[in-house]
C-alpha cells in the first residue's frame, strides 16, 4: 500500500484536534489521557506481542507509567494482562473486542471531524 500524505496547516491541524477532542468529551465513552491514548494506539496499530517492558521502551517511559495506564485501560476493558508462560518475567498485554471497537470508533470521530475542515 502506497503512503498517503495529508497537508494541513497548523490552525487546521488544531481544529481538526478540538473537534475530535470535543467529541471525546461530549460522548459516553471513557476520556483517556493523551499518554493513555499513545499507548492504547501503539497496542492496537504497531503488531503484536506487546509487553509492559517493550511499551515503556517503544514510549520512552517507565514501566511504572505503563502500568498506572495499562491498570486504567483493564478497568475499562480495553485490554487485557498476563504472564507469559514462556518467560513469567514478561507480562503480555493483550488487544480486547471492547479496546478494538473503542478505536475504531476513534479513528471514525477523526474521519468525521476531517470531512468538516474548511478547504
């Protein structure tokens, strides 16, 4: 698949980035943090196996950051955690149907703010 480009200017780029933000604010679903959107989208858009020590790395946090986000995220079933079997040192985390509708409903609010930018 070719790489397709999009050209914004800065104040369109903005609004495009309130108008999702207000749709975010304004619907039932759970408001994350813009860290715990970064780490929910590198789980569900960059291939798996995800680990709490491979997420802290690929975000240049900790892995205490990781974990306070990722406690967040399971509460609200977004995804899950276990030891991997294979090394009891890793813990994996896992995509969730519910984590998987929550950003593709996302990425739909993104779409939809988009269409209604002015050219």
């Amino acid at each position: 698949m070719a790489a397709m480009t999009v050209s914004l200017r800065p104040s369109q780029a903005l609004r495009l980035w309130q108008k999702v933000s207000l749709e975010e604010v304004r619907n039932d679903a759970p408001d994350l943090s813009m860290r715990q959107m970064a780490i929910l989208l590198t789980i569900y858009l960059d291939p798996p196996p995800h680990t709490v020590r491979g997420l802290a790395s690929a975000l240049g946090v900790s892995k205490p950051v990781i974990t306070r986000a990722l406690d967040t995220m399971g509460r609200l079933k977004l995804v899950t955690r276990n030891r991997d079997e294979a090394d009891r040192r890793n813990v994996l985390v896992r995509r969730t149907v519910e984590g998987a509708l929550y950003v593709e409903r996302f990425g739909d609010a993104i779409i939809a703010a988009g269409e209604e930018l002015p050219i």
